[in-house]
C-alpha cells in the first residue's frame, strides 16, 4: 500500500522548527510494509492544505497529517480534512471530558473557550486518545472505505506515542500479512563503496528487499521481508543478512536497531576490560561527547584531552616541539604523539586522537581543509590514518569523530577478537 504524510505548519516552512515528525513517520511507515512516495510541507492556509489533502487521496492509500489541530485559529487540519471528505463536525463529550481532566490534573483555573475547539470531531471518525496533551488523534474513512486520512498532532511527544501505540497496530491490519525487518550497520565505508558490493543483491533480490540509508561515516542496511507469518518472514531476511556480514566483515558491527557506533564500542571496551582516553584538537570535545553519552561509559573511559593550541599539545599531551616544528600540528605525526601522549599520561589502555584542519581558513596547498589525522594507541602500537573530508566546518567534524571512532573499533577487535 502507498502511505503519503503532509506535514501542516508555516513555522516548518519558514524553518523555525526542522520537521523530526516526517523522519520518524517513514521509517515507521517503511518498517510496516508501506510505500510512501511524496511528502508535503503545506502552511496554515485552508485553500493550499484542501488542495494537497485532495491531491494526496487522489494518489495514496494513506494519507498522514500532522500539525494544526490545536485551538487556535490558524489551526485548520481537522476542519480542512472533514471538508475534503465532506464530513460535519459534532461536539464529542468524550474528547471534551478528556481536555476538562488534563486542565485539572495542571491544576488550571480557567480554561479558554478556544480550547473547546479541540472537541470538534468530524463524522464517523475513530478517536485516538492524546495522554500527553488536549488535541486528540483522527482516523477518518475516504473514498467508501477504500483509502485513511490520519491527523496526528503535531508536538513529537504527542505524536510519536500516538502512532506508536494507536496508529502503527491500525496500520499493520490493514496490511495482509506479516513484514520483519533487519538492520545491518556499518562503518567505515563509504554509500557508493556499498552499493557497488550488493548491486547484485538489491537488483536481485524481490523479497525480501534491501534498501541503504547514507549516514555521516555509517551507511544502513535495512533487510525487509514479507510473510504470511514473523516466523516465515524472519527466515527471508536472515540469510541475507549473513551474506552482508559475510561480504562486509569487520565493518558490520550491528544488527540491532537501536545500538549506536559508541555504544558498541563502549560493549567492546568492557568486554576486554580496557580503558580508553581521548586527545582532540579540531573536534573539540565531539569524540569524548559522543562516548560519554553511553550509559556506563564511566567504567572505561578514563579522561578526555582537548588541546586545540601547539602550547596545549605540548604541555598536556607532551607532543614533542620538534614534531610540531617540522610536520605541524596537523600531520599523521603530531596525531600519533597525541594518542601515545594520552595513553601514557593517563594510564589506560587504549587513546584515540584527532586534529585536523576543520576550516573555513588556514589552510596551504599541501594542507587543504578537510584534512584530518587521527591515531589509535594500543599495546604500545601506533595506527594512524589522514582523511580528507569535504563539507562545512560542522560536517568535517562530525566526519572526523565517526571515522576515529571506526579507527578505535577496528584497532580493538584487530588486537583483541580472533582474525578472520
């Protein structure tokens, strides 16, 4: 079936808030069986949103709206949508009481008249209860039963419980059968590099499906199947998954949905009882934040070094003088005399290090921006490795830190894990 969301709001056309809601629908709606092949991003204006509610069911199965259902005038989804299908509004004393307990338990003294709007529910609609605010969800029936519109409300912390826990079972109902899917992550290589080495796959594969997903230093993999069963469908999936650990080793280093780089780091870390440290120089602390943001990190990291300045890096790290003068601060040398500097000075068994040249100025012919190295210490070896990003300064760092933390992994599991 088609799926397509409209996304209702002028504030996400003027680009004060970044549209999160259509990112999880897709994903949410991909991992459920559905197609969606349009997205629109329409203001607070009742002709243009009647046009692409009506352009939408013209084309989709599913037609998806979040935003504009609060009390306020520019509000228009529900009102819009019940025109389009040609439905009245009624005052719903359900929807009423649970906007009348909502107040009370905040312990407001008034509620305003406007807020009754919230009530207005059109005819023959199913309700979806909001326990995290007033506006409550729709599901509304179009073209004699045949296609869905879906209003959810527009605040993630409404909407994403909402579709998870009312929507998202609707949906599965409506599609026959059962679909699993299955993750694959992997770092270090690059999308284009991925392609290339499962063309053969994604040309010749009907079902299950593979479908990429590019990530800054990652690419995605998601194996999808549909059965009659989870059980049936589970067993199209895995061996395509085996073959995609097979094909990409060591660069695979999950297949759970919800596991980041770091955490399995963090997992591999423990496992081995090593500790690490980090030394940065352009990233800025990145590396360290992005670990530290794993629960139990504490157990194994030991301390984060940021040394932007040539002083810092020879007060603290003790990057030698002369390896500064000679190769620079950024250089595969400097890089390695942090990471072994890091470790030394610190005691733990593992250091990472990352300076580089993040831009927009101070950059020579020989060292252009984008250039960053970067060195991994453990049992007393030095691998060092020079990328040269492209992209603005924020993107060169974030590169910078997912690259090191591929450098960290690979360097552990090379010396700690049985060579395949």
């Amino acid at each position: 079936m088609i799926a397509e969301l409209i996304s209702v709001g002028t504030e996400l056309l003027l680009g004060n808030i970044v549209n999160t809601n259509a990112a999880f629908l897709s994903e949410k709606l991909a991992l459920l069986g559905y197609s969606v092949y349009f997205q629109t991003t329409v203001g607070d204006n009742r002709e243009r949103l009647y046009m692409a509610i009506k352009g939408a069911l013209d084309r989709s199965d599913v037609v998806i709206l979040s935003g504009g259902l609060g009390p306020t005038e520019d509000d228009l989804t529900k009102e819009t949508a019940a025109e389009v299908l040609g439905a009245s509004l009624y005052e719903d004393p359900s929807v009423k009481e649970s906007i009348q307990d909502y107040f009370k338990q905040r312990k407001s003294k008034k509620i305003t008249e406007n807020n009754w709007k919230q009530a207005m529910v059109p005819e023959g609609a199913k309700i979806l209860p909001n326990a995290n605010g007033t506006a409550p969800g729709l599901i509304l029936s179009a073209k004699e039963g045949t296609k869905y519109v879906i209003l959810l409300p527009g605040p993630p912390g409404e909407l994403k419980p909402m579709f998870e826990e009312q929507v998202e079972p609707f949906l599965s109902d409506l599609e026959p059968g059962t679909i699993y899917s299955q993750m694959v992550k992997i770092h270090g290589i690059g999308e284009s590099v991925v392609e290339d080495q499962i063309k053969d796959l994604i040309d010749g594969l009907e079902n299950p499906t593979i479908a990429p997903y590019a990530k800054t230093g990652e690419v995605h993999l998601r194996v999808t199947a549909k059965a009659a069963s989870r059980k049936e469908a589970k067993k199209l999936v895995q061996p395509v998954c085996e073959e995609l650990k097979k094909r990409f080793r060591r660069a695979v280093y999950t297949m759970k949905e919800d596991e980041t780089l770091e955490e399995n780091i963090v997992a591999l870390l423990k496992k081995y009882d090593l500790t690490l440290a980090t030394a940065e120089s352009c990233t800025g602390g990145l590396l360290a934040g992005r670990l530290v943001n794993v629960p139990g990190v504490s157990e194994v990291f030991s301390q984060g070094f940021v040394t932007y300045s040539n002083k810092a890096k020879r007060k603290l790290l003790d990057v030698s003088k002369s390896t500064l003068k000679k190769h620079g601060a950024v250089s595969k040398q400097t890089a390695k005399e942090m990471a072994s500097g890091a470790a030394i000075l610190t005691g733990a068994d593992v250091a990472v290090s990352i300076t580089g040249l993040a831009g927009p100025g101070g950059a020579t012919k020989e060292k252009p921006v984008g250039m960053v190295c970067m060195s991994c210490y453990i049992k007393e070896k030095n691998y060092v490795k020079e990328y040269y990003f492209t992209g603005n300064r924020q993107k060169i760092r974030e590169n910078s830190v997912v690259y090191a933390l591929s450098l960290l992994r690979q360097c552990i599991l090379e010396n700690y894990e049985n060579k395949n």
